[in-house]
C-alpha cells in the first residue's frame, strides 16, 4: 500500500490524474486481450498522460527496458510489475479464474 501510495503522490505531482480506464481480461464476458493489445494500451495511455518510458519506469519502479518489452508485447513480465506499471498509469486489468461446474463432473 505504501508503494501505491508514494506513486499516486508522484502522479499527483505531476498534474496526472486517474481515469479508471480497464482493461479486462480472461473473462467469459469480455474480450481475451493479448500481450501486444495490452502493450499497446499502455503505450496509448503513457503518451496521452505525455510521459516517457523512462518517467514511467521511475514512477512504477522498474528498469525502463521493461517498459520498452512490455510496449512492444514482448518478454513475460511478472504479473506484480505489469500491475504496477498499469496502476501508475491509472489503468486496471480485471482476471477471472474460470470456476469448475462439479455437478456436471
């Protein structure tokens, strides 16, 4: 929570404020977004708020070529640093673990 709290400070400071934009994901009732549409979504989101990779990487904590991999929809991020960074940016990524129909088992 502290953590959080030290980047909502920093975005603050710099004039950026959250939207609640989502990006939903592995769910039945929403699109399955893949790696390259979530990169996307944060390099759209980054330019809007007209920061840098490198601002985000100091506001989220994390190595700038992360920032660069993520965008461009490579690598395998740890899901902590990929909710970071979206957070930072006042995005959100919703994930829904399919529950087993016992009864029909």
């Amino acid at each position: 929570m502290h953590k959080n709290r030290n980047i909502l400070d920093k975005l603050l400071a710099l004039g950026i404020a959250q939207t609640g934009l989502a990006l939903r994901s592995l769910t039945r009732n929403f699109e399955i977004m893949t790696q390259q549409e979530i990169g996307n979504a944060i390099k759209e989101r980054r330019k809007k708020l007209g920061i840098n990779q490198q601002t985000l990487a100091d506001l989220a904590s994390v190595a700038v070529n992360t920032v660069v991999a993520i965008e461009r929809g490579e690598g395998n991020p740890q899901l902590a640093t990929l909710l970071t960074i979206l957070d930072t940016l006042g995005l959100q990524i919703d994930i829904n673990i399919k529950q087993l129909d016992y009864e029909t088992m």
